[in-house]
C-alpha cells in the first residue's frame, strides 16, 4: 500500500491516479467484455450445452453432476453444519429481513382535488436470479442478502445460481426455502438466467455480485432482462482524521482479501495516520496471500492538504463501503454505497449480520443509487381515476398543454369524455 500526497512533488501523480480511479468501472470491464460476449452469445445459440462445456472448464462441473441442486442436497448440507453456524444464519436472516420489510414501499393514494384520485399500488417481479459467487470463498451471506429481500417483496419465482456451491451456501439455501437453485457460475450463468435454457427459464432481472466476468456480463443483457447494479470486485476507502490505525487497517485487509482485484483506499489530512495505517497493513496482511496482492496492486491512502479536501476526494471515489469517524461525518458524504461510522462498527458487520444489503455498487456506480434493497424486487406502478365534474375541472388544463404541443389527438381525447 503506498501513500500519495495531493499536494506538492506528489500532486501530479496523485491526480493521475484519481483521474483513473474514477474511470474504473468502465476500464475494469472492457478487459473481458470480449471474452463475455462470445460466451453469451454461446448460451443463446446453443443452451444447456454451451453451459455445460463452460461450467466444465471453469468450474469442473462432471458430465454426470445435474445442473440443478437438490432440495434433498440443501438439507444434507444444513444437517451437517454446526449449531453456532445455523444460529448466526438464522440471525443474519432475521437482521436482513426486518431491515428488507422496513424499506418496502407501500400503496397511497389521495385526491388532490374533489373526484380526482392519484396514487401508487405496489407489486413484486414475477422472476428473479440470485447469484451467488462460488469461486475463492463460500458466500452463504451472498445467498441471505439477495434471496431474503426477494422474498419480502412477494416474488413468485426466485432462482440461485452459484458455481460449485459450497455445503454452506446450500445450507443458507435451504434455510431460506430456496427451490430452484443451480450448480452453474460465471458469465454462462448470466447468460442462462437471461435468455433462458432448456433447463433454466429465464428470468426478469438478475440480482448479485460477481467477478468482472459477471460484472461484464449482467451490464451486457442488461437491455434484455433487468439487473440490478454492476456489483463487481469490493471497494473500500476510510476517511479519517482522528481514527485508530488499527481498526483502520483491519477494514482495509478485511475488504482486500476478497479479490486480488479489490480496490481499498485511505484518505486524510492527517500524514502521520496515513503512515501509521500503511505499516499497520502491511502488519495485518501478513499470511493473506490475497489481501497483499490486491493491496500492493491496488492499495493506496492519500493524503489531503485539507480535511475538505478529504471529503471531497471521498465522494469523487463513491466507494461501495465507506467508513467515516462519527455520526456527524454523514453531513457531508454524497456519494457511497454503504456508510459505517466510528471505531466500533467493522465493515465485516454489514457484510453478515447488520441487515443493510451487502449487494453494494461498485465502479463509482454510488453516485447514482445505493446498495440492493427490496426496492429491486418490486415495481411501484401509478393508478389514476377521474369522476366527471373532476375531468371538466381540470381536463381544460390539459388541452391546453397538449395544444401548446401540436398533440391535438392527446387534446381531443379529453374534450370527448367531458361532454
């Protein structure tokens, strides 16, 4: 992890670096969007089997493993697990639950003047794909934050993609009544959930994390079926002035260890703390072969001339996990994912327990929406009902407009319905 300064011999390289930082999700990307394509296209043409070769050279599935996992297979894997794992699954679900029914929209309605109702109803997607990444580490987490919110919003069908699915990610699935779930990862997977196969039915959006491939591939059907973000490898930057180095470094290597390709940043005006977190990294990451990796590639703390000059850098960033100093810091803070305050809130507890989502945008992609919500499982759809003398108080209004637009037919089929 090194250290640059925004200021003096260090500033031109420093905003070298930030200029490229904030270009990230589209150069990340681009670097397999080749590779993405041709498997997409694959799955169009030729369904399961396509799949089936991918899977087999990415993920080792055998000629003999059937696509789908078992709902007989889920419970073997929760029997087996222990009694202090299922405890902290049964919390985490309960946590993201609570959380997920708090945030669900409601129906309203009201009359804005008399025989004139507007107002919203609320209804679930029929269909959905969770995925869930399988590759250097389990993520049963994964599996609770996308398919607990799914279900809280009343979605009918609700798919789990997950390649070489570990014992505890089938146990999360059984946990959470998960019927529908198959052995399959990658950008083949992606593809399999949006155009569908002769196994797997396609699906209305696709929710999830994932690997640039994933990444690449969600934004590439993305005018096909809906998805919910680019999810892609973690980030993180912590902001602060008078925080522990300790705590400091521990959420950096936490975040880091995720994905050689993981982003983690430092930012303050404060040089000494800078230096005390970069030798309290190097410290902790000793022993976490990926957490070095993507700290020595990725890995940087700035140092500010200013602490304005600090949070303006931080909501440049728009970092999935953000971690700030106090209750106060969320004054100033724009642009962010997921926001955790003071020395005794890890990241580590959002990432399981806490009931925020853990599906966070990444690629800068915190300027424009938050993490997954129940919000992505459900359509908020308008209503609207006139009486007569409401239309004949207000349609005058709307001819108007429509005439001063040359929409005389948008005109007409009001002025019909007040006779």
């Amino acid at each position: 992890m090194k250290i640059l300064k925004t200021f003096g011999a260090d500033a031109s390289a420093a905003d070298a670096v930030i200029q490229q930082l904030e270009r990230r999700g589209a150069i990340n990307t681009a670097k397999v969007d080749t590779v993405v394509r041709d498997i997409l296209s694959a799955v169009q043409n030729r369904g399961d089997a396509a799949v089936r070769e991918f899977a087999a050279n990415f993920d080792g599935l055998t000629g003999d493993q059937p696509f789908i996992v078992s709902r007989a297979e889920m419970q073997q894997a929760w029997d087996a697990i222990s009694e202090e794992l299922k405890a902290a699954m049964r919390l985490a679900q309960a946590n993201i639950r609570s959380f997920a029914e708090r945030q669900l929209p409601r129906a309203w309605s009201f009359r804005p003047v008399e025989g004139m109702e507007v107002g919203q109803i609320v209804r679930p997607l029929g269909s959905v794909g969770c995925y869930v990444p399988g590759g250097r580490y389990p993520l049963p987490s994964t599996l609770l934050m996308t398919v607990t919110p799914a279900q809280v919003a009343g979605v009918e069908r609700i798919v789990v993609c997950s390649p070489k699915p570990a014992r505890e990610t089938m146990a999360a699935a059984y946990l959470c009544g998960v019927t529908e779930f198959y052995r399959i990862g990658g950008a083949q997977a992606i593809a399999a959930l949006a155009y569908g196969t002769e196994t797997v039915s396609a699906v209305d959006k696709i929710v999830g994390p994932g690997n640039l491939y994933v990444t690449a591939a969600k934004m590439a059907v993305s005018q096909h079926t809906g998805v919910d973000m680019p999810a892609g490898p973690t980030e993180i930057v912590v902001a602060s002035e008078d925080g522990d180095s300790t705590g400091i470094a521990a959420d950096l290597v936490a975040q880091a260890e995720h994905d050689p390709e993981a982003l983690a940043v430092f930012i303050t005006s404060k040089p000494e703390l800078a230096l005390e977190v970069v030798l309290e990294v190097k410290r902790q990451s000793q022993g976490n072969p990926v957490a070095q990796q993507s700290l020595a590639a990725q890995g940087i703390a700035f140092v500010t001339k200013t602490v304005e000059e600090a949070h303006l850098l931080t909501n440049r960033l728009a970092p999935e996990h953000l971690t700030v100093d106090a209750g106060a810091d969320l004054r100033w803070v724009k642009n962010a994912g997921s926001i955790f305050i003071g020395h005794h809130t890890p990241q580590s507890m959002g990432d399981y327990i806490s009931g925020p989502n853990h599906v966070l945008p990444t690629g800068r992609n915190g300027r424009v929406r938050g993490g997954l919500s129940v919000l992505d499982f459900v359509k908020v759809i308008t209503v609207q009902q006139y009486t007569l003398d409401a239309l004949r108080e207000v349609g005058p209004h709307t001819i108007a407009l429509a005439e001063a637009e040359g929409l005389v037919g948008h005109a007409e089929s009001v002025r019909v319905r007040m006779r």
